[in-house]
C-alpha cells in the first residue's frame, strides 16, 4: 500500500521569515549550494503572492460559508414550521403521520452492515 504524503504548511510568519532570511544573505553576501540568492528573492516574491492570493479566497470562502450557513439555517426554519403544521393539522390521521414519520431525525448512527465491516 502506497503512504500518501501530507503537504507541510510552516507557520503564518513564514512570509515574514523567508524574507529576513534573504535580506541577510543579501546584507553579508553569503551563498549555499542548493539554493541561488536569485531563486530565493524569487521565491519571497512569489509567496507573497500566492500568500495574498489565498488569503482573498479564504476570506471570499469564509464569506460565502457564512452566507450560506445563515440562509440554510432560515430554509431550514421554515421546513420545521411547515413540518410541524402539517403534523398538528393531521395528527389524528395515522396514514398522514406515518407518511410524516419520515422526516424525523435519525436518533442513532446508521450501523455497519457486514460487507462494509469485512471490505474496511
């Protein structure tokens, strides 16, 4: 079985970090095999970037989630106000309420039948 790897995200200030970084081999003039001083402001430029890139489309995500929670939570109100109607104007009719009966929540997790258990 093939172990698939996890992307490693550093820490929020690591803009901040590769930049001084760089800004002090820049200052001292050092360099190391493995990495150009050239790639290296490069690579401050494009973090920063792509760093602004995502942090607008978390922001647009956040926003849209958050709209989206607010307006499903008021669909959902007006499901439970005509669920419960039509349960208070058919209560005394078992066809309706057992055609009602439906939209209860599940009171337990479904279980596992034994294919699903054997195949995991």
């Amino acid at each position: 079985m093939v172990k698939v790897r996890r992307t490693y995200y550093p820490t929020k200030v690591f803009d901040d970090m590769l930049f001084a970084l760089v800004q002090l081999l820049l200052a001292k003039g050092w360099s190391f095999p493995g990495a150009s001083t050239e790639q290296l402001v490069a690579d401050v430029e494009a973090q920063r970037a792509e760093r602004a890139e995502h942090d607008a489309l978390m922001s647009q995500f956040l926003a849209l989630h958050e709209t989206f929670g607010m307006n499903q939570e008021a669909r959902y109100g007006r499901f439970v106000a005509v669920l419960n109607a039509a349960r208070g104007a058919f209560r005394a009719d078992k066809a309706v309420m057992a055609e009602l009966d439906r939209f209860k929540r599940p009171r337990a997790r479904p279980q596992k039948s034994k294919d699903d258990a054997e195949a995991a």
